[in-house]
C-alpha cells in the first residue's frame, strides 16, 4: 500500500528546546505527558481493542528505545557499561531509578527493577500492568546493545499493588 507518511520519526522532530521554549525549557508536569499517553492509549483501545492498542503502544516504545539508544546511550561493550550509562541517563531524565535484580550470562536473561517510572507511579492500583511502552523501549535498547532480539515483559507493576515496575528480558532464540 503505497501512502505519504507525515510523521515519520526523526530524532529532529525533537525540535530545538532552548530555541522554542526560551523561558520554560525541558520542564513540564508529569501529569500533562500522563495526560497524553493515557488518552492516546484510550483512543487505540476503543478503535482498535486492548491487545491491538497494547501492540501499538509496545511497538511505540520500541521505537523509541531504538532511536534514545543511538542518540543518548551509543555503543556499548558489555551489559555492565549498558546498564551504567542506562542508569545515569534514565535519572538524569527524570523517567525513572534502574535497577538490576539479576544478569544470568549462560541464558542472556535479565531482571530489572525501575523506580519512579514515569509511566505509573503513583496510579490507582488495578488489575493488570500498564508498561507496555516501556516493555517495547526495554526491549529495543537491548537489542541495540547486545545485538539480539529480547521479549521483554512486565512482572510486576505499581498499578497491581508493587511500589517497583520489574521486567523479565529473556533472549528470543532466532
């Protein structure tokens, strides 16, 4: 199906904060970006159904992660170097505290905890986890580091009743 697309991401669609917002900068309130990616991922679930606006909003988050690791993290040489520079950004950002639970070398399988997720902490506890985006951004910033692919899936969430978002990234045998 051939059709122009006009909002293909680039890394400039970023814009020049400094230029643009010369008196307010990076800040805004979390509760605007909530705003934004709540209504959006409502929006999908009515049109499209909870799994398909669950797809999107992974596949939206691996992009994401794709594009922040070439442009904020950049190669890496070990799980050790990646998560220490992942560490440092995602702080530094304000999108949350990463932690590593455990790393096996032999099966590639990680668990990581992260704190003050931008996404979730501090909603209302439900029945479900909500970091499907992150899940996607997880996913895609290990493959680019490590060079294959991960599924990557949330196990614990603020919204069912943890005070953390744990992630179990396990290499997908190709």
């Amino acid at each position: 199906m051939d059709r122009e697309r006009k909002y293909e991401f680039t890394w400039a669609l970023l814009g020049n904060i400094a230029e643009g917002r010369p008196n307010l900068g990076h800040m805004m309130r979390l509760e605007v970006y909530r705003l934004m990616q709540y209504c959006f991922r409502d929006v999908l679930e009515e049109r499209y159904g909870s799994d398909e606006a669950d797809a999107i909003t992974y596949d939206s988050g691996y992009l994401a992660g794709t594009h922040f690791y070439n442009h904020l993290i950049g190669k890496t040489e070990s799980v050790g170097e990646l998560v220490k520079k992942l560490q440092s950004v995602l702080k530094e950002l304000g999108i949350g505290i990463l932690r590593v639970e455990e790393h096996d070398e032999q099966t590639g399988k990680i668990v990581m905890t992260v704190s003050e997720d931008l996404d979730c902490s501090g909603l209302p506890i439900l029945s479900y986890e909500v970091c499907t985006y992150d899940e996607g951004f997880i996913a895609a910033i290990l493959e680019s580091a490590l060079g294959k692919k991960f599924q990557v899936k949330e196990i614990d969430c603020w919204c069912t009743g943890d005070r953390t978002c744990r992630f179990r990234a396990v290499p997908v045998a190709e």
